[in-house]
C-alpha cells in the first residue's frame, strides 16, 4: 500500500509544469537600440500617443520566455521599422502598473521569437 502511494505521488508531481522562462534574458542598453526602439519607449513613458491601433494592448506571453506574470501585467508597443509596410516584427513588451512607468521593458526583433531586457 505504502509502495502505491508513493507511485501515486510521483505520478502526480510528474504531471505538473516544469518548464520556466529563462530569467537571466540578455540585456540591451536602451541606448543601443534602434533609434526607432528609444523613440517608442519615450512614447511608452509619455503616455503617447502611438501610431498603431494595437500598442499598449496587453501582451500575452504565450511564448513563455518572459517571467510569469498575472494577466494584465505586460503591454506591448510597435517599434516603427523603416521601410515596412505593415506593423514589422519589432517591439517593446514592457511591465508594469502604471504602463507610463514600467517595471521593465523587453525588446524583441523577431515578432516574440526571442527577447532581450532592456537596460535603461
């Protein structure tokens, strides 16, 4: 019995997550950004206004690279990309309450495939 439980027990703790974010992302001084990046995290700070319809929207992290945190918690913002047509894959996803003074900003290049802290 006492053999069962103890399988029991493993096998439960066996189904619960693992996988956690990376927390020791690469940083990146703010001003070794873009100049278009440092232009929208002024923006982010001033409160706007942004260009685009969905900045400041809340950013989901279902890619589960950034720290957990509640929903709600992270915003993101379009880094403008010279010569693209549409919104690009640049971004700041910053967090924190109020968005005008965030925690921290992350700054991704590729549409969420990796990220890297901002430093400001």
């Amino acid at each position: 019995m006492l053999l069962a439980a103890a399988s029991i027990s493993s096998q439960v703790q066996a189904k619960e997550p693992v996988a956690s974010p990376n927390p020791s992302l690469e940083s990146v001084a703010l001003t070794a950004l873009p100049r278009e990046a440092q232009t929208t995290h002024r923006l982010i700070l001033a409160g706007g206004p942004f260009p685009y319809a969905k900045d400041g929207t809340v950013f989901g992290n279902r890619e589960r690279i950034l720290p957990r945190q509640a929903r709600g918690y992270y915003h993101e913002y379009t880094v403008r990309t010279p010569g693209a047509r549409n919104r690009g894959a640049r971004r700041l996803v910053c967090g924190g309450l109020p968005p005008t003074r965030p925690d921290v900003c992350y700054y991704t290049d590729d549409h969420y495939s990796s990220f890297k802290r901002v430093q400001p």
